[in-house]
C-alpha cells in the first residue's frame, strides 16, 4: 500500500513517510536514556519538576512502540494513525511541562510550594527515619539551574525535544497508509 504522505524535503533530501515513526520512537527513546545518562553517569540530581517531565516518555514510548509495529505489520492503519495522533498530543504536553520548568528557573513564575519538600524523598514513617533521610538527601530546588548549554537548560531542551518529537508524530499520523 502506498503511503499517503511521501516524505518531507530536509537539507536537500527527502525523508521518506516511512521513517517517522522509526525516528519518532528512536529520538523519545534517545532522550529518555540522555536523561538517565545525565542523572546516573553525570550525577546531576532531578528536582520534582524534572522527574514530572520523564512521565510523557513513560506513556508516549510505549504507545509510539505500538503503532510503529501495527504500521510494520500493515496491520490496523486506522488504529495506528490515531496512536500516532495521541503521542503527538503527549509530547505538547511534555513540552508545555519543560516550558513551565524553564519559566520557573528563569524566575518568569514560581513553582510548585512543595517541590523542595518533595525532592527531599517525601513522608517519612517516623521523625528518626525523616531526619536520617533529610541528613542524606540532597535537596534540588526546582527553581535551580544545574547545567546550561547555549543558554538552555535541560528543561529548556526538553521543550525543544518535545515539540520536535510531536512534530515527527504529527508526521507520523499524517503518513498513515490507506
């Protein structure tokens, strides 16, 4: 079957439709792990805020996943497109999430009151447990910027990756087959 959408012309080539579920899947994938990267090998602690933004990915992967196997399968086209629609909504909401961050660490608007708290590991059982917990713990403010490149931080980058990300599921959708 023919795709409805051919491709799209990016620096002089022509991406073929067949390709944006793959890339879609491989770059939500790819920024998921950066992350983990980043947190685990780089050892930069996520404040509440940043750990909300991982959600989007743990829903749109999945659900992208799915529709990128019906599509192979040239099985259920009317059900993979409307998946393909659902991950692009995901992912404009993960990128209102990483504007909002960004927001708050530019001091635009505040946070959430309770995201120090939250960061600090959140109730404990006992008061012995919460002040062993608070000796440890290292508290990340979500108004704190760890880490800049060219101006952005990781907030300001996921809004980027998010709405490039819903933009390939945008494309995805519309290169649906008949």
């Amino acid at each position: 079957m023919a795709d409805t959408h051919p491709g799209v012309r990016f620096a002089g080539r022509t991406v073929p439709a067949q390709a944006f579920p793959l890339l879609l899947l491989f770059g939500a994938c790819a920024t998921i792990l950066g992350a983990y990267g980043f947190e685990y090998i780089g050892g930069y602690e996520p404040c509440p805020l940043c750990l909300e933004q991982r959600g989007p990915y743990y829903l749109a992967i999945p659900v992208a996943a799915l529709g990128l196997v019906l599509r192979l399968m040239d099985r259920a086209p009317r059900i993979s497109g409307p998946l393909f629609a659902a991950v692009g909504a995901i992912f404009l909401y993960s990128a209102y999430l990483g504007g909002f961050h960004a927001g708050v660490e530019w001091r635009w608007w505040p946070g959430p009151a309770d995201c120090a708290v939250a960061a600090a590991g959140g109730g404990a059982g006992d008061i012995t447990s919460l002040m062993a917990q608070l000796e440890t713990a290292r508290i990340v403010p979500c108004d704190e910027v760890q880490w800049r490149f060219l101006g952005l931080s990781f907030a300001g980058y996921n809004f980027l990756i998010s709405l490039a990300l819903a933009a390939l599921a945008l494309l995805a959708f519309r290169s649906r087959t008949a």
